[in-house]
C-alpha cells in the first residue's frame, strides 16, 4: 500500500481528538479497543534505572528470561518495534540477486517484508496456498506469518509443512509473529515458532499485552548476534525505557483474558446480527473490513467514488468523537490496514457493556451516513 501524506494528516487529527478528550475528561475516558494498548508500568525503581548504561546493566538480565519463556530460542533481541527487527534481519541475512518467500494466511504480508527486499536487491513473493508453495535454488529466507494483520492463523501442520521443505535446502525461517505469539497460543493452543522449528521469530510487544509498542525477537545465538550488529547500526535496539516497558508486560501477561474474550465473541456477535449488522469475526472479537463499512454506509446514503479506506477512517474518526472508542484507522501508523477491529480482550472492554458497545457501532454508521449527506467529509478528517 502507498503511504499518502493525507493519511499523516488524518492520524494527527485522529490524535487531536484524543488529545483535547484527554484534556476535557481525562485519559481514562477513552476506550481503547484496538488491542494495541501498550503501556508503561514502570515503578520508581525502574526509573531511576533509565539511564544510558545502567538501564542495558539490569533490564537486559531480565528481558532474556522472559522473552525465552515467551517466544523459546537461545537469546532474545529487544526492537523499538517489531518493523526494526524485520528490517535488521533481512539486511543481516538476505543477499542481493536472492529470493525472500513468504507463506501466510491471507495477503498481504506486513509491508516492512517487501520493502526491505526491494531496499536490498531481493526479489519477494507470497504464498497463500501450500500446493502452489515452492523454494527455489536463490531462495536465501523463508518467512511465515502465524497470525494476519486481520487474526487469521495458519494450521500447525502448515507450518510444519513450510518449515521442512525450507530445512530440506537448508534455508533460515523466520516468522513474523506479531500477535500471533499470543493469538496462536492462547485461542488455539499452538507451540512456539521457535518450538515448532522456526530459527527467528518476531513479536510485537503491545499487541494483546499491556506492553509499549516494540519488538521482540528470538532465535539462535549465532543468527541474533548477526541481526544485533545490523540492528546497532542502524540504529533500530530498543532502548532502557522501552526495555524496561517489555519486562512489566511480559511479567503481567496472562492468556486468561483472551481465552474470555474467545468465548465471549460468538455472544458479541450475535448482538450485531441482531441489529442487521453482519461483520466478521476473529479470534477475540469482530471486525468490518473497508468494503463492509463502505457497503454498510452506502445503505444510508451514497458515498460514492469515495474509497472504502476513506469511508473507513471517517467512521473510525466519529467512533472516537462520539464514543471515545479508539480503533485503527483513525489512529494507526500510514500504511495499516483500515480494517475496524474490536478486540472484546483489550483491558478497556471492561468500561462499557456489550450493548453499550453495539449501540455505538450501529449509530456512528447512521452518523457517517449524515457526514456524507451533508459533504462534511474533509471536516471530520482534516479541520
């Protein structure tokens, strides 16, 4: 996806919504459903531990003892977001000339995976059907993606699969396991990519956690310290505060609340059918796709040649100005999906109830349908 100045503009004023509620009703008035909450719940002692060396000293100790426990490997390499990893790791590994073969669920892969191959002279190409999976002779990395963007999981015997023929050529795996090292875990009981045989794995410390918006990676000694020494380079470690962040959320972590919000979802559903809504469901919650939205709005009102990501955003824009329940596509980095997902896991599902939830989603359709009606579309985005 090409990233757009307009999409810049609209996470700013996304932000400023958030900002002025902040200011108006103080931070815990926002609900924050995306599942990508973060937090630092750091204590005094850990503050005065944030310092140039003596943070590394004490927190790099300990975020090797719970990242293993996390994600398994030998050694673990804190990011400043899971993206630096993926960036580091092809760098460190990938030649020019060679090929980079993703398998995944559903396209597409997480866009930092085909930048970074075009940035070092690789070719790249994904994979959604194991019949037509193949590794040629040039093919210097696989990468497997656990859980989509979207929560769609791949099958252990899928992995298994890809990782085989992948050892058969002896050609390194890694696996983007951004939420998937929770989702795979928790809902569907799967091992660990490193356990399932994986050499690298990649997990985004913010997502179902209450952890800071970083990466964690695990694998070999051997091929970490390769990625280390890219990652100092360029500038891409995380650093003591973020360190310290991981380690809360990692200790604080716990499958219980997503296991719930698994048994809760088919409940959560049913209420929006209820109300003539018909979204998808995902492993903790529901979501509707930008086409969903734009169609579900188009019921109202036309909408137009507006595109769906456009439509989407307002009403991610409006969900937040009404109901201060933040989703992605208001809030997200340029380039995210614009997929509105309700994660029922996230800590702040605690601040309102199902029906209260449902009502919120069935009006801001109506309210987008007004925006449209009265061609106030660059207001809500923009001013």
């Amino acid at each position: 996806m090409e990233i757009t100045l307009n999409e810049v503009k609209r996470r700013e004023k996304g932000l400023k919504i958030i900002n002025q509620k902040i200011k108006n009703d103080g931070v815990d008035s926002l609900i924050d459903l995306t599942g990508l909450a973060g937090g630092f719940d750091l204590t005094p002692e850990d503050i005065s531990l944030l310092e140039t060396y003596a943070g590394p000293a004490v927190f790099d100790e300990k975020i090797q003892e719970l990242g293993r426990e996390h994600l398994g490997g030998e050694k673990i390499l804190p990011l400043n977001r899971t993206t630096s990893g993926i960036v580091g790791m092809i760098i460190a590994l990938v030649k020019p000339g060679t090929k980079i073969v993703h398998y995944l669920a559903k396209k597409p892969g997480h866009p930092s995976i085909p930048r970074t191959a075009k940035l070092v002279g690789a070719d790249y190409v994904e994979y959604t059907n194991l019949d037509d999976f193949k590794i040629d002779d040039n093919t210097s990395l696989v990468v497997i993606t656990g859980t989509t963007m979207d929560l769609e999981v791949i099958s252990v015997d899928d992995f298994k699969t890809v990782i085989d023929q992948a050892k058969a050529k002896n050609i390194p795996v890694f696996v983007d396991d951004a939420s998937g090292a929770r989702i795979r875990r928790a809902v569907y009981d799967q091992p660990r990519a490193i356990d399932l045989g994986a050499d690298l794995s990649v997990t985004s410390t913010d997502k179902l956690m209450e952890g800071p918006r970083g990466g964690l990676m695990a694998g070999s000694t051997e091929l970490i310290d390769q990625i280390k020494l890219v990652v100092n380079q360029y500038g891409l470690e995380g650093q003591a505060p973020l360190v310290a962040g991981m380690i809360k959320g990692l200790e604080k972590y716990s499958p219980d609340r997503i296991k719930e919000a698994f048994k809760q979802k088919d409940e959560l559903y049913q209420k929006l059918q209820d109300k003539g809504l018909n979204p998808q469901t995902t492993p903790t919650g529901f979501m509707f796709k930008e086409d969903e939205i734009k169609n579900e709005v188009d019921k109202r009102t036309s909408t137009g040649d507006v595109s769906a990501d456009v439509v989407a955003t307002v009403y991610s824009m409006l969900l937040i100005d009404n109901y201060n329940i933040i989703t992605i596509p208001a809030v997200g980095m340029p380039g995210a999906s614009k997929t509105v997902r309700i994660d029922w896991s996230a800590k702040d599902s605690e601040k309102l109830s199902m029906d209260e939830l449902v009502d919120a989603i069935v009006d801001t359709f109506d309210k987008v349908a007004s925006v449209f009606s009265s061609d106030s579309v660059e207001q809500v985005l923009y001013e």
